[in-house]
C-alpha cells in the first residue's frame, strides 16, 4: 500500500533457485512489466513532455530573436528556410505543451477512477452487544 504512505519495512528472504524449467518472462515482457509500472502510479512522462513543449517555444522564440537581428544585419543567405524551422519549431513545442495539458487530465481522471479508497484502518473494533 504504498499509495497511502504506510511506514514499509525491508523483509529480507535467501531467494531459492529455480527447481525446474526456464522462465517464461522474455525481455519484452520485462519491458511492458517496466512500463506498466512507469505510467500507472506516476504522472512524470507527462509532465516530461510538457517540460519538453516549454522548453521547445522557449528556443524558437529567443532563436527567432536572434534570427530577426541576423536578418536586420543582412547575414541570412537563404531566404524562406530559417522562417520555416522556425514555424515548425514553435508548432511542434506547442503541440508538445496541448499535449501535456490533456495528459495531465486524463491521468487525473484515470487516478480518480480508480477507486482506491481514501483511508484503510488499521483495526477495526465493535462495541455494544453485537460483538461480531
């Protein structure tokens, strides 16, 4: 019950070897076994990618600032192209940022939904004459 923030305590155990036969866990089963594990109890791949999307309109628009003063200078040979990576660029990361935002939802609703109660007691008494 790590989700509820229990004190946990280390058991420690001598793990036996395998007494017949081979494992049937492949690596791509680890691998799905990694990411089920990544996406269902923290949100960071979306907030990665949102961090990715500010990061990302953060360069296109201080590279767009540089390439206005390089074009007042005249030092830009190639018409059209800088303006269009540009315009890429910025789309990209602000399709990255939407992104993160709807993420961001729809991992609250998937945490919501779960219906994970929002206490566990740790006993349970019974007083009065029904003392089942």
């Amino acid at each position: 019950l790590y989700w509820l923030g229990f004190r946990r305590v280390e058991v420690p155990y001598v793990r036996q070897a395998r007494s017949a036969g081979k494992s049937a866990w492949t690596l791509r089963k680890r691998v799905r076994y990694l990411q089920d594990s990544i996406y269902s109890f923290t949100s960071l791949p979306i907030a990665a990618i949102t961090v990715v999307g500010v990061v990302g309109v953060v360069a296109s628009v201080s590279y767009a600032c540089l390439v206005v003063a390089f074009w007042a200078a005249g030092r830009i040979d190639v018409a059209g192209y800088t303006p269009l990576m540009l315009a890429l660029l910025f789309m990209a990361s602000s399709i990255l940022i939407g992104l993160g935002i709807v993420g961001s939802y729809v991992w609250r609703t998937y945490e919501n939904s779960k219906g994970r109660p929002t206490a566990v007691t740790m006993t349970h008494e019974r007083y009065g004459p029904d003392r089942r």
